[in-house]
C-alpha cells in the first residue's frame, strides 16, 4: 500500500514539472530618470536633450536644493520589480557608469513598496537608502556633479499589480 502511494506521488509530482520560482514573479514596475540640472549652458551635457515634462520641471523648482535654471533629461529606463530578486535600472544605456539596483521588502501595500535601493557611478556604491515609494509620486535623489551641473534622479513606482 505505501509503495503505491509513493508511485503515485512520484507520477503526479513528474506530470506537474518543475516547480513555479515565485521570487521571479512581476509584482510591479519601476522608472528613473535621470536629469542633468545646471545654471550654465544646458547642451554642454550634449546637444538636443530634451526638457522633462513640465509637471517634473515645476516639482524640481519646487525642492529646497534645487536652484537651477536649467534641466535636460540625460536617459530613461524602467523595468519589471520581481517579488524577491534584486532589480537594475540602466538609465543611461549603453553605458553602466550610473546604475540604480532595487529589492522589494515585504509585501507592498495599498499602492505602496518599501525597498532596499542602491545608486552605483563606475561599479561604486555611493548611496543606499530604505524609501517607501508611493505609486505615481516620483523619489528625487541628489545625484553627482557633472560637467558643471548635477544630475538627479527622479525614481518612481509607475505600477504596482497587487
């Protein structure tokens, strides 16, 4: 009798094939972008960048360190949020020289996740931080200076599909 428990068991569990990775799961979506702010020449970051939107721009006027004249959005990436696995976003493509790494923690809930996210600038962490992001309300990070400017990042949660 136990031998044909086990027999039906071992038939059953091989019919059903390998087990679902449920870390790899799509739980969301993630944006950056990252904006090249300057009081100067804006195309000496290069020539024909584009203004960010204009709800981005007045919402950069707005922050208390924000005092720049110009803005020019530099690259945009987004990418899915898997459930456990750690994430990257390359805003910049093709280059690696500014990644943004990111891992939920925990379940998100009522269109908020909290994560573990890092900021990388030529294979060097150079930040790490815990935010909550809320759908929709984008996470503004100071970023390095460059070519006489600094560059920003505006992270957001674009989806979340729980």
């Amino acid at each position: 009798m136990v031998i044909r428990i086990i027999c039906v068991l071992s038939i059953l569990l091989s019919t059903l094939g390998p087990a679902a990775d449920l870390g790899k799961e799509v739980i969301g979506r993630m944006q950056v972008q990252v904006i090249f702010a300057t009081n100067g020449e804006p195309s000496i970051a290069a020539k024909g960048l584009k203004k960010p939107s204009t709800e981005v721009e007045k919402k950069l006027k707005t922050l208390r360190k924000t005092s720049f004249k110009h803005y020019r959005v530099l690259g945009m990436d987004r990418q899915p949020v898997f459930r456990s696995y750690e994430n990257w976003l390359t805003p910049l493509k093709p280059s690696e020289e500014l990644l943004l790494s990111f891992e939920p923690r925990g379940k998100a809930q009522s269109s908020k996740m909290m994560l573990d996210l890092e900021l990388w600038q030529s294979r060097k962490k150079i930040m790490k931080a815990g935010p909550t992001l809320e759908k929709g309300k984008p996470l503004y990070i100071f970023g390095p200076k460059w070519r006489g400017g600094r560059l920003l990042l505006a992270i957001e949660l674009v989806e979340l599909l729980q």
